[in-house]
C-alpha cells in the first residue's frame, strides 16, 4: 500500500497522477458547482482507485444542491453531450469527438482522455422493500456515503476551491482500505440490496482484500434466507456478467462457488478445478484474439460461461434463465460438437473444423486444447481462419462450372493453397477438377 497515514488533502496525490486536462477539469466542476451555490465530490471507484495507487478516468461526481442542473451548465460550456435521468437525479457527460477511453481499465491514465463524466445530486434512499430499486431524494455528501455499499467505496474527495482535494471519510473506508477489508456499513445492507453480496465478492478477489467476518456472516444469512431469488434475472445477469469481465474471472467464480450461492443461481454451472482452469487459458485466448483485432467484438461473458456448462441441456437452462439469444445458444452446441473431433494434422481440415463456429466458440476450443502461445493455434486465428483462395467464382464461370459445383470448387482452390501453398494456377486447375467431378457424381 503506497500510504501510512490518513491523508487529509489528496491534492498533491491528484497533480500527482492524472494529467493537467483531467485535474483541471476536476477544479472546474468545483469552482463553477461552487459559483451556483453548491459543492461537488468526486467519490466511490475513484477514491478508492486513487488511494489503492491504481488511479482511474471513471470519475463520479456528487453535488451537494443540484447535480442535473450542475451537469447541464457544464455541457453547455464544453459542449459535451449529455443526458438525464430525472428520476435518479444523475446526468452524464459525454465528449464525442474525444477518442474513447481504451478498452480496459487498467490502461494508463496518461494513455486516455476523459470522454465521460457522471455528476448525481446528493441523495439518501429508501428501500420500499427488500430488493426492490430505491426511492431517492436530495440530501448532504454524508447521507450520500452512508447509503453505500463498503465502507473502501463510501469516501470522497471535496472539489470546492476553498477545500479542494479534502478527503470525507465518515465510516472508516481509509483504515479497511489499508487493512484489505470489505466491510458493509450496517446489518441491513444485503437485505437492502442483495447485489451487494455478488459486489462483495468482486471487490475482494479484485484486491485480495477480506470480506470482514461479520459482512461474511451477512452474506451467508442472507444466501439462507433466499434473498438472492428476490432479485430479477436481468439484475443477477448483470453482476454475474460483471464478474466475468474481471481481469481474471475464475477467482470470483471460485469463490461464489466456495460461498454456495452458484447454485442459487444457476445450478447448471459446473464449478471444478479442472473447468476454471480451462475458463482462465479461454481468458487467456479471449485476450491474445482482442489484442490482435482490436476491432472484433466478441461475446466475451458467454465465451467464459461456455467452459462452466457440461452438456446440451445446461447450455439451453442457463441460457432460458437469463433470456439469451438464439446465436449463444447455437455457439454452445457448436462448441459441443466440434469438442468430440480430434485436432486435425492440415491446415485445410482446421478450417473445416473450426470455420463454421463462431469466434467465441473456437478460442474456448483453442483454450481446452492448447495454451495461448502455442504456434499452431495462433495460426489458425491470425491465418487460416481468414484465408481465401486467389481465385474466384468469376473465374470458374469463366471456365463453365455453375450452381454448387462453384462453392465445391473455390474449397478444394483454398484447400490446395492452405496445405501445399499452391499459386493461383495450380488453384484454378485443382478447382476445375474438383468442380466436374462434383457436378458428374450428381448426375
Ligand atoms: P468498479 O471499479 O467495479 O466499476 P466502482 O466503485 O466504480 O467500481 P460502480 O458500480 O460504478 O463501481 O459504482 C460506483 C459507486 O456507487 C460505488 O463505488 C459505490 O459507492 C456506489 N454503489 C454502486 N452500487 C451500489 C450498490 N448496489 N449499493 C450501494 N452503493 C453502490
């Protein structure tokens, strides 16, 4: 931990880690929320990344007075985009034209530009009942920590000129913070908000903290008190899709499968050592392939679950119980199946094999079968998958080959390429034979 004592002042900590643009960005939302009468924060994730040593550019903002109003002069000055939701008293500001953070949040922040900034009206809530969403209304800073959900997360930074960079603390997050600890900030929390265990959980295995004992005990009350199950698919989806996109993933899940809450909610899954360490080199994989296509999206969360659900019919209950499409489905039984064929020698019966699958299922395949620097592999991805021959069916129907006899051609063209590197004219020649015999043995 890079600190001893509780700082009072975080400015120097600030100039110290975010570029000039960023922290005078953060003085101006102090100066012109003060000139309106009011006074901002920045809080939660940022403080704590901040004193974690781990600074970030996702920056939340808290205004004591009116955040909505605040956001809308600030947009109109910077000419950002924004939008509001009335009825959470949050906006956000969006810069456009600024290239977009990069893709992880571990990137360096001398690397990005802020290109987002959520500003909230101070708030307090009321939980109507137990997992239900909160009633809010306008309140101070502290009754804004205090509804938080760990104390690490519950501690702010005051951007008002006359304070700038004072450190709010009311319930202890510093001292947790260095001592690694997850700690709610009362008895009710879970029962409150039980998204709150899985955010537990995140956290700990994040840092390598400790969820406190007697949080510890909480969560287990409330997985036996079943308040898991009060929670919608759509809200258990998003923390469990939350933890899959954690920079190591299996450590979550491990401990979720540890704290007997997996199968509460989704018995399916099979959490063994030898899966999740199939789901860490499918990680692994998930990463070599976004390095090397940066613009390829990929289904990453489904991807890692894949490794977790043994058989067809775990595959079709998951994906009923959290409403997933038609294509996750069909990747999975892809999956499946191509994990019954052995690795094939050429590379023309890789692309058989693994070009009819989706991305997402062959580099979990690539995952059970080889490490993420295995050569072969590599090649599949970065070569075979995207080769064509040099010829085309242009040039078949040049030569009289029509209907299906052009597809059958242009493979065995691909085919000849890939596994004996020939030149176009040895392709073209292979292909028209190919072409005839098909079209003759379907006379
Ligand atoms: P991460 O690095 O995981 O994004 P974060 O702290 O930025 O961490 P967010 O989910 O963006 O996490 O939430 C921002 C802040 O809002 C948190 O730090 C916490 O103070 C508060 N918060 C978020 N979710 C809850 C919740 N369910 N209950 C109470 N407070 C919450």
């Amino acid at each position: 931990m890079p600190f001893q004592q509780k700082p009072l002042n975080l400015a120097k900590e600030l100039e110290r880690k975010f570029p000039a643009e960023v922290l005078s960005t953060l003085r101006e939302v102090g100066k012109f929320a003060s000139q309106m009468g009011m006074t901002a924060y920045a809080v939660g994730g940022f403080v704590r990344d901040l004193l974690l040593g781990t600074p970030t550019l996702d920056i939340d903002i808290v205004v004591e007075g009116n955040g909505i109003a605040l956001a809308q002069k600030l947009a109109q000055m910077w000419q950002a985009d924004l939008t509001v939701h009335e009825r959470f008293l949050t906006a956000t500001l969006q810069w456009r034209l600024r290239e977009p953070k990069s893709a992880s949040t571990h990137a360096p922040i001398h690397a990005c530009t802020l290109s987002r900034l959520d500003i909230a009206t101070a708030r307090k809530e009321r939980y109507p009942k137990p997992a239900a969403l909160p009633e809010v209304e306008p309140a101070s800073i502290l009754d804004d920590l205090w509804r938080r959900d760990f104390t690490i997360n519950a501690m702010a930074i005051c951007l008002d000129p006359k304070r700038f960079g004072e450190l709010v603390d009311p319930t202890g997050g510093f001292n947790d913070l260095q001592r690694g600890i997850i700690r709610v900030l009362h008895e009710r929390s879970f029962v409150d908000d039980p998204t709150r265990i899985f955010r537990a959980v995140r956290y700990e295995q994040r840092f390598g903290f400790k969820i406190e004992r007697k949080t510890l005990r909480l969560i287990c009350h409330a997985r036996d008190e079943s308040l898991l199950t009060k929670l919608s698919r759509d809200r258990i989806k998003h923390e469990l899709w939350r933890m899959l996109q954690e920079r190591d993933p299996t450590k979550p899940m491990r401990r979720l499968s540890k704290l007997r809450i997996l199968p509460v909610i989704a018995p399916e899954l099979c959490v063994t050592t030898k899966r999740l360490e199939w789901m860490r080199r499918a990680n692994e994989w998930l990463n070599w392939f976004a390095e090397k296509f940066p613009e390829k999206r990929l289904e990453r969360e489904w991807a890692l679950l894949l490794t977790l659900l043994p058989n067809a019919k775990a595959m079709d209950l998951f994906s009923q119980r959290y409403q997933l499409g038609e294509s996750e489905r069909e990747c999975g039984l892809a999956l499946l199946k191509a994990l019954k064929r052995r690795t094939p020698k050429r590379p023309s019966s890789w692309v058989r094999w693994l070009n009819p699958l989706p991305l997402e299922a062959a580099l979990v395949l690539a995952a059970k079968r080889s490490l993420p620097n295995d050569p072969l592999w590599q090649r599949y991805f970065l070569e075979w998958r995207w080769a064509r021959p040099d010829i085309t069916g242009e040039d078949l129907k040049a030569c009289g080959i029509l209907g299906r006899s052009i597809s059958v051609g242009l493979q065995a063209a691909l085919a000849v390429k890939l596994d004996e590197g020939a030149d176009a004219s040895k392709q073209l020649e292979v292909a028209l034979r190919r072409a005839q015999r098909y079209r003759t043995s379907r006379r």
